[in-house]
C-alpha cells in the first residue's frame, strides 16, 4: 500500500510507510499455499479416478500401470475418507541407454474421496490387477424402520 501526503515526508512518515508495507507483505504470506498443499492438490490433479455406486456397495476405480502393490496405499482417515495414494519411481538408466523422450507420469500421486454416511468402513477391499486399482466398499445396511411404541391406557 502506498501512501504519500504532500509535504508530510517526514522520518516519523516513512516509518509508518515501512511498517504498512512489512504488514502486507506478511499478510501475502500467509495467505501462500504450503509446499505441501501443492504437491497433494498436484498430485490429485493428476490420478484421475471412477466412482460407482451399485446397490450393495461402492466401488473406486484408479489407473495405475506399472505400479506394484508395495508401491500402493489404501487408508482410511478419519473414519470416512478414502485415501489412495503410492509413487511411481522412475526406472534405473541401464549403460549406455539414455531417455530421448520421457512422457509417463513419475513421482508421487493420491486422492481422497469423502465417503458417504452408509459406508462401511470396517469392509474396505482393494484389488490391483493389469494395472487398474479397484477399491470396493461396502454399505451398511439400512436402518431397521422403528415400531412405534404402543403404551397401555390405564382406567383409573
């Protein structure tokens, strides 16, 4: 912010000017995503995904070629979001080779899916076969419908 009145430049002026100025500039900064929160939202961006509902329960679908299952995490946090996530590491040069062209995706990916209030979180399954990942959970069964309480009627 810059604010200048003619004929105020005084030292007493300029201080005050300085400690705006610190004052925004620390503002910006802690308005600046973290490192962190950049690569995840990065990484998210880049690990496209299917969700599907059938009747009995829900069903993620990730592709992940050339991903072994240490290289792939399955979590559960805070009692409702799926979290997928792994790294794909670039392979070793062999000698004498070198990349004329690299294009597939390298490094770390994830995504968090917020799952709804009938998952059961305690049925997660996850299977990884040519390269598609499939996490499969199931849904609590609906709640039984409440009888209503009948109460006697005492003649007094």
């Amino acid at each position: 912010m810059d604010i200048r009145i003619p004929g105020f430049d005084a030292p007493l002026f300029s201080t005050l000017q300085h400690i705006m100025d610190v004052a925004d500039d620390a503002e910006k900064s802690f308005n600046a995503p973290t490192r962190t929160y950049v690569r995840d939202a990065k990484a998210m961006a880049a690990t496209p995904a299917d969700v599907k509902e059938y009747p009995n329960s829900y069903v993620f679908v990730v592709d992940m070629p050339g991903l072994k299952s240490g290289d792939i995490k399955v979590q559960v946090e805070d009692d409702n979001v799926l979290l997928i996530r792994g790294e794909r590491k670039r392979e070793e040069e062999k000698e004498g080779a070198k990349y004329v062209r690299m294009e597939r995706r390298v490094g770390k990916f994830m995504r968090k899916f917020v799952l709804p209030e009938n998952a059961n979180v305690n049925a997660i399954s996850a299977v990884c076969q040519d390269g598609v990942l499939t996490v499969t959970v199931e849904k609590l069964p609906p709640p039984e419908p409440k009888k209503p309480k009948t109460i006697e009627v005492k003649i007094g």
